[in-house]
C-alpha cells in the first residue's frame, strides 16, 4: 500500500465543488469545441454549395419555357417572357446566395466571439484552478477528480473506512482491480446515482469561510457563463443547421 497524505474527511465536501464545478467548465469548453469544429464542417459544405448556386443553363431553359407558356396561353411576345423568366429565376438564385452569405457571415461573427468568450474562460479557469490548488492539492493527485473524491467520501460516509488513509487505500485497490479487468473508472452519473446519499451530503456546504465561498461563487459563475457561450453557439449551429437542411444535397450532410 502506498503512504498517502493524511488529509481530514471535512475537506472533502468543499473540494468536491471545486473540482465538479471545475469538471463543468471544462466539459463546457470541449462542448464549444466540439460545436465550433461542426459548424466549421457545415459552413464549408454551405460555401462548396454557394460556389454551385449559379444556374445558368438550368434559369435559361427554364425562361425558355415560361416564355413559351405565356406565348401560348397569353400571347405574350415570346422574348418579354423569356426576358421575365431570366429576371424571376436568376433573381431567384441571387436571393439564395444572399442568404447563404448573410448566414454564414453572420455565423463567422458568433463563432468568433463565442472563441474570445472561450478563451476567455481558459485564461479564467487555470487562475481559479491554480487558487483551488490551496485545497485540491491536500487530495492524492490520482485522486484529484470529483469521481473520486465522491468515492473516498462514500467509503467513509457508509462505514468502509475509518480514516482518509483507509478510504486512499480501498480506492486505490478498487481502480487498480478496475484496470485488470479493463474497466474504466465509473460513469460519472451512474457513480452519483449509485451514491445519491452521498453526493447530497457533499452538495450541501455548510458553515463557508468567506474567501471559500467566494472561490466556490466565483467558479460557478464561471461554469454559468460557459453555459451561455454554449447556448449562443447552439443558436448560430441551428441557423446554419437550417440552411445546410434546405441548400446541402442529404449525401453530403451524412459525411
């Protein structure tokens, strides 16, 4: 067994909203990521189909037909047809790349603050992280994720270990047996719903140092505004979603 810091089960409420919130705000910036490189993807298919959005032949044949319809029908003289076909197709197939240009200038704008809003966010969780570390680093580095400390808290918190040692010790025997029958650490839901008693009793802080409270207000503030860039990425994401669903042929949205 290795010797592992001797470190009070009090902490362990506090720096489990550390690191969970920390956790949020870091899922939130992969899920910006992970929305920016998809609306990338669509607005390049959006820009090979604007380039295809002219249809000269396909507006001339069409005038031609038109014309001769209202030559037909009407008696119009067959070139003010062909002449308004021109002007209702061609004007037509400018409207539409109008349209798509608007949005995905428009989408270039959003994605560029929402990058600023993001890497504003980093600059900001490393400061808080590295503030955190006061309390995070009482916890074993391989410990040091909201999962585990969750699973140290329910060891003690159940009776299975009498001491942080113990409780070091159980959770390192149960991830190394994990990792001999190939099983990754818990699912981070399953393992909160597994130990839903637990999980409340480190959701609820009571009795905060101010300077503790305000560490914990000030990263989910954090977590609060990576949520919203998230929300406004969504918005520009169903914009060209929309788009992509009315100009981009469905065999090239599938890739």
């Amino acid at each position: 067994m290795e010797n592992y810091p001797e470190t009070t089960s009090k902490d362990l409420p506090y720096i489990f909203q550390l690191l969970e919130s920390e956790d949020k705000v870091v899922d939130s910036i992969t899920s910006l990521e992970d929305d920016m490189n998809r609306i990338d993807n669509k607005k390049r298919k959006l820009n090979v189909d604007l380039i295809k959005q002219s249809h000269t032949v396909r507006d001339i044949i069409l005038s031609v037909v038109l014309a001769t319809i209202l030559t037909l029908l009407f008696h119009f003289s067959f070139i003010v047809g062909f002449i308004i076909g021109l002007i209702i197709f061609v004007g037509y197939d400018f409207y539409k790349k109008n349209t798509i240009k608007s949005s995905i200038n428009d989408s270039d704008l959003q994605i560029q603050k929402i990058d600023a809003k993001k890497n504003s966010v980093q600059d900001r969780l490393d400061e808080l992280v590295q503030k955190n570390s006061k309390y995070t680093n009482k916890i074993p580095e391989k410990f040091r994720d909201s999962d585990s400390v969750l699973m140290l808290f329910n060891y003690l918190y159940y009776g299975q270990a009498d001491n942080m040692k113990e409780a070091y010790n159980l959770l390192d025997l149960e991830y190394k047996h994990q990792e001999e029958m190939g099983i990754l650490k818990e699912n981070s839901d399953l393992l909160k719903e597994n130990n839903q008693v637990a999980y409340q009793q480190l959701s609820e802080l009571k009795g905060l140092s101010a300077a503790q409270e305000e560490q914990l207000n000030s990263m989910q503030e954090l977590s609060a505004t990576a949520l919203d860039a998230n929300v406004n990425l969504k918005h520009a994401d169903n914009r060209l979603r929309g788009l992509e669903n009315q100009f981009v042929p469905e065999y090239k949205r599938r890739n």
